[in-house]
C-alpha cells in the first residue's frame, strides 16, 4: 500500500532564499546609469602671495630734518639780536616745522609718529610759554632795585606792595626798540632811572604824593594822570621807552 511513496532525503524542504541585492525600481529610466555619480571635487584654491612690505616714507626724516633746519634759524637770529627771542620761540618754529610736516602727510606720503612728537613739542611749548609770563612780572614786597642788564631781561611789569622801589635801566641798550613797561607801587616811594639818549613818554597817576618826571613837579591828592614826553639831550633817536607809572601812596622820580 505504501509502494507509491516517492524515494525519501537526508534534507528537510525549505523556503528559496532571497536574491543578494534588491534590482532597481526603474532600470531603465531617465536617472539610469546615475547612481552613485558625483560631481568631481574642485582643486584647492592657490595660496595668496605674501604682501609686499610697506616702503618707508621719507617724510619724517624730511620734516625731522627741517626742524633743526628752523631751530638754527631761530638761533641765528637770536644771536644777531634780530628780535628777543625766548625758550618758547624755539617750540613754536619746531611746532610749525612738524605742522606743516603732517600737512604734507595728508597727501604724499605718511609719518604717524609726528603726531606723537607734535603733542610733546606742544605740551613744551605751553610750560615755555607760561614760564616766560611769569619771568615777565617783578613782583616782591620790600624794599628793592631792579637793574636788568639787557634788553631781554626787562620784565613788562614791575609791582611792589609795600616798601621802596627802584628801577634802574641805565645797563639797557633801548637803540632801534620801542618798549613799554609798566611800574606799579602800593606804599613806598618809587624810582625809575633811564638811559640818558633814550626817548621817554611817562605816563605817571600818583593817587597821594609827589611826582618828579625830568625834573617836572607836581603833587597832591588824588592828582589827575601825568603825561610827560622827555627826549634826552641828544633829542630824537635812541629808541622808544614808555613807561607807565602807578603809585597809591607815596613819591614818585623818573630821572636819567
């Protein structure tokens, strides 16, 4: 009965198994043959050159230059006696000098660090400066007597508060200058002596006492403003000297 039973195996009966890969869902359509396609890679861009390095400018050896050139110009001149000429001269043409530097800077070539040398010669010039007003005033309580030797040793204004005061000007060159001085006397009795050949005008306003101007008198309480002109024996010529003269309380000579 079992005669038609077919020969048996060693292996049991299983399923097929699955393809290796998944086939393409269009083969044959319009991206076909595209898979995996990219574009190819770009080369890498080429280093830039270094910078050429900046050439140095000639202006600030230029202008450092001209500074010394207007220094020695400053100095010739005050050794000629051209003009009095003080510290603070000196700073100011090396101010100029530097200015003008940076001016040309803005178009032809540059010198930052002038603006940093302005600013020192600057910040001198001011010291200079305030320095020279303060040596332009005689100011002291006491008897004194001033006796400048050179021109450029006149202060502008002499003032004394209390005591006697004598201004001597005889050691002064005044030829080919016109100068003004101003004395001012609190209490105390004031003399101003000047050179014989130079022309004076004395502007004198003594409120209580004695004014003697080349020998002209006058006094009393609160005296009206004095206004002498004195040329000297030599008359005209000389140089030029005003003097203007106040006294609160006490006598007052101008004499040569």
């Amino acid at each position: 009965a079992g005669a038609a039973a077919g020969p048996a195996t060693g292996h049991p009966v299983t399923a097929p198994l699955p393809p290796a890969y998944r086939p393409p869902f269009a083969p044959h359509g319009p991206y076909a043959g595209q898979a995996g396609a990219y574009p190819p890679a770009k080369p890498p861009k080429p280093p830039k050159p270094p910078k050429r390095p900046r050439e140095r400018s000639p202006l600030g050896a230029a202008t450092f230059s001209l500074i010394f050139l207007a220094l020695g110009l400053v100095a010739i001149l005050d050794l000629l006696d051209v003009f009095d000429v003080g510290a603070s001269a000196y700073f100011a043409a090396a101010l100029a000098t530097i200015g003008g530097g940076l001016l040309v800077g803005t178009w032809f070539g540059r010198a930052r660090w002038l603006i940093a040398l302005g600013l020192v010669t600057t910040a001198a010039l001011a010291v200079a400066t305030v320095a020279e007003s303060y040596d332009r005033i005689r100011g002291v309580d006491g008897a004194v007597t001033w006796a400048p030797t050179d021109h450029r040793d006149l202060a502008v204004r002499y003032e004394n508060s209390f005591g006697d005061a004598v201004l001597d000007l005889r050691a002064v060159d005044f030829t080919g200058t016109d100068t003004e001085i101003t004395v001012a006397i609190n209490f105390g009795e004031a003399t101003v002596v000047v050179p014989p050949n130079v022309d004076v005008t004395t502007v004198a306003d003594v409120n209580a006492g004695d004014a003697s101007i080349f020998g002209r008198r006058s006094g009393g309480l609160d005296g009206p403003l004095r206004e002498t002109v004195d040329l000297g024996p030599d008359g005209a010529g000389g140089g030029k000297l005003r003097l203007n003269i106040h006294v609160n309380a006490g006598n007052l000579e101008v004499t040569r």
